[in-house]
C-alpha cells in the first residue's frame, strides 16, 4: 500500500486545500469543495482514504461533464471520488460510498492519474 502524509490543510473560499506529501518527497495539492467534505462526513469515510483514492486509485473513468471518478475498493464497498481540475489543482467535487458490484470496473483503468501529474 502506498503511504501518504497530510502535512498541511488551508481554509479556501470554496472548501479546503490538503497538502499531501506523496512518493519522493512529492508535495500534491487537492482542494476539497464544500460539497465535498459533506460527503466524506455524511458517508463518515476519513480524509485519509479519500487520499488514497485520489492519489493512488485502482481505477480512474471520465464521467459526467469529463470530470474524471477514482475508485478504490475498501471490503464491500468503494470510495468513488469525483474530481476536476481548476489549471493544475485537482478539485474534488463529492464522494460515494457505494457497494463494489454497483460502480467497480476490475481496477486497471486509468483515464487519468493526479501523482503521475505532479
């Protein structure tokens, strides 16, 4: 399993900006909405998972308005972040929690990747 750190969050206008020190030192930025940290405390999933997910998904579809869905199986059920990007800053929109069979494609699909970016 990959490790990262949250080494710094900074309030924003539109929700919250998390400093994320990922692989080699790598420091990757990811604003969470509003709407979002709703999501992560009505599903109660930690911000620490919705890391993990965003940052080193097991499978990564376009979705809806090309926003791009990262999934990441925890037991039954998936964290299934959606997000975009504002010029190079990941922003993340919502989250779900479903069960696996709903959403879940087999993992290794990758339309898109936030830490190769970094």
């Amino acid at each position: 399993m990959n490790i990262s750190k949250i080494i710094k969050t900074e309030h924003h206008t539109r929700g919250c900006v998390f400093s994320i020190e990922a692989e080699n030192n790598t420091i990757i930025q990811i604003l969470f909405l509003h709407h979002s940290l709703e999501r992560i405390e009505q599903w109660e999933i930690n911000s620490e998972k919705i890391i993990e997910t965003l940052i080193y998904p097991e499978e990564v579809m376009v979705g809806h308005r090309n926003r791009y869905i990262a999934h990441r199986r925890y037991g039954s059920h998936i964290v299934s972040a959606v997000y975009e990007y504002e010029e190079e800053m990941p922003v993340l929109i919502t989250v779900y929690y479903p069960y696996l069979e709903k959403y879940y494609k087999g993992g290794n699909i990758y339309e898109d990747k936030i830490f190769k970016r970094s």
